[in-house]
C-alpha cells in the first residue's frame, strides 16, 4: 500500500472514529441531564455501621423499568449490594434501595465504552505509525484494555465512593 493510499485509509479512519466519538460525548452530555432515581426494593440482611447489606428481590416490575438495560437485577432472582443508610435499620427490614440514573450510565461509560474508545485508539495509532502485523496490533490493544482495568481496579475505592446506593425503610 502507497504511502497516500495509507494516510487516505487513516482519514477515513479517522473521520469515522470522530462520528463515533460525536455520539458518545452527546450521550456522556446526558450525564448532566439525568437526575431521576432507579430503586429497588430489598430486605436488610445486615448492618455495620452507616451500611446495609441488602438483598434486592427481582420483580416483575423490572421488565417494563426504563434501566432494565443497565440493571443486574432484572438478570436473577437476587442480588446483595451494600447501601448506606439514610435512618437505623435492621436485618429483616423491607427497604427501597436508590442510584442515581446518572451514575448507572457512568459505570456504563466506564465499564464498556472507555475501553472500547481506548482500544480503537491504539489500533489507530499502531496501524498507521508502524509496520506491525495486524495480530501484533491488535495484541497491543488487548494489553491496552487490560492497563485500562487494572487502572480502574487500582482507583476501586475512590470509585466506590463515586457510586453509592442509599438505602431508606418502607
């Protein structure tokens, strides 16, 4: 392939990437906007401190939720999460468990979208700067992904943080 040929295929390239990019910032300006509640409700399975631990109970409800998409919930019967507690409880006690909608689209971005946003840059990058085989470039963006999780894993408690469920009796 010509050297010309090579930077008009990385235009293209490119040009397509940035479309794609236009998107996801559109849909990370969303973040802004969505300020509703997604809620569950649980049973208390226990307490330490501010936290509940809490067993959300799937239900029939979950098919027609507008976040069915993003939630865990809808994929099992049930699934235990930690929540802070906005008044005592204690084990046994029926309670609604709430995100914000906001935050459920930040670990979307985070989870899947950044990666792949990563990925796509570094196959990119090594195409067309170097002569490396495709198997060699796309190897290097795997290594990519996986600096990308370990990064996420080493600021998991400041993360954490970030995303916090709340936990109120019914």
């Amino acid at each position: 392939m010509s050297y010309f040929a090579k930077i008009d295929f990385f235009i293209i390239k490119c040009t397509r990437a940035l479309a794609y990019i236009k998107k996801i910032l559109y849909l990370c300006a969303l973040f802004v906007f969505m300020d509703e509640l997604i809620r569950h409700t649980g049973v208390v399975m226990s307490v330490s401190g501010n936290v509940a631990h809490v067993a959300i109970v799937q239900s029939s409800a979950c098919s027609a939720c507008k976040a069915k998409s993003m939630c865990m919930s809808s994929e099992s019967q049930q699934k235990e999460m930690d929540a802070q507690m906005l008044e005592p409880m204690k084990p046994g006690d029926k309670v609604e468990v709430e995100v914000r909608e906001r935050l459920a689209w930040k670990a979307v971005l985070l989870a899947y979208v950044l990666p792949f946003v990563v990925m796509m840059a570094v196959i990119a990058v090594l195409d067309f700067t170097t002569d490396w085989s495709e198997a060699v470039v796309g190897t290097l963006s795997l290594c990519a992904i996986a600096l990308y999780y370990i990064g996420l894993s080493v600021f998991k408690h400041r993360l954490q943080k970030q995303f916090s469920f709340t936990a109120r009796k019914l």
